[in-house]
C-alpha cells in the first residue's frame, strides 16, 4: 500500500539514523537472529517489538489507576509474551502483506 512505501530518496537505514534508539535495537534484534532466537525480517521484529513496547508504556501513563498490577511486572510481562510469540515465527518484512490478514 502507499503507507508501506518510503518517501522518494529515503532508504530504511536513512530513517534509522536519524533514530538511534531504534538503531540499537535493530542490531540487537539481528543478534538474536544470527544466534537463531528469532526468526524473520530483523527490521519488522524490532517495529513490532518497538510497538508493543510504546503501547504497553502508554498505557501505564495513561490510565494510572487502571489495576495492571505493579508497572515493572507488567512491563516485563508484556516483553516475554512479545518475545515468546516471536519466537515462535517467521516473521516477514513489514512491507508483504501476511497470509492471514
């Protein structure tokens, strides 16, 4: 779709630094896929780890009285389950649309 392509000129890795944070975490998400701890595209797993991990904090901030439990357990809760249900597949570039959708 229009909203997966680049702007004209612009490559992923331009993008990348101008984001440092994003650029560690794409080289450690490429570590634990040449040790084969994960599987698939290294640059759609740190987006997707990179999501959940904005909306979990998100969360928190937001709706402070809601009973997530201790915010640290809850951070930590929502990082192994992303981890453990990436483990488990290959995942594709975010530019091809997955099978199941």
């Amino acid at each position: 779709t229009e909203k997966t392509k680049l702007p004209e000129g612009r490559s992923y890795e331009d993008m990348e630094e101008g984001n440092p944070a994003m650029k560690v975490l794409i080289s450690r998400v490429e570590a634990c896929v040449a040790a084969g701890k994960l599987k698939g595209d290294p640059r759609a797993i740190a987006t997707m780890l990179w999501t959940v991990g904005h909306g979990t904090i998100s969360l928190l901030i937001t709706f402070p009285f809601y009973p997530f439990g201790d915010p640290e357990a809850y951070v930590k809760r929502m990082c192994n389950f992303m981890v453990a249900s990436l483990s488990t597949q290959d995942i594709p570039p975010l530019t091809e649309t997955p099978v199941d959708c």
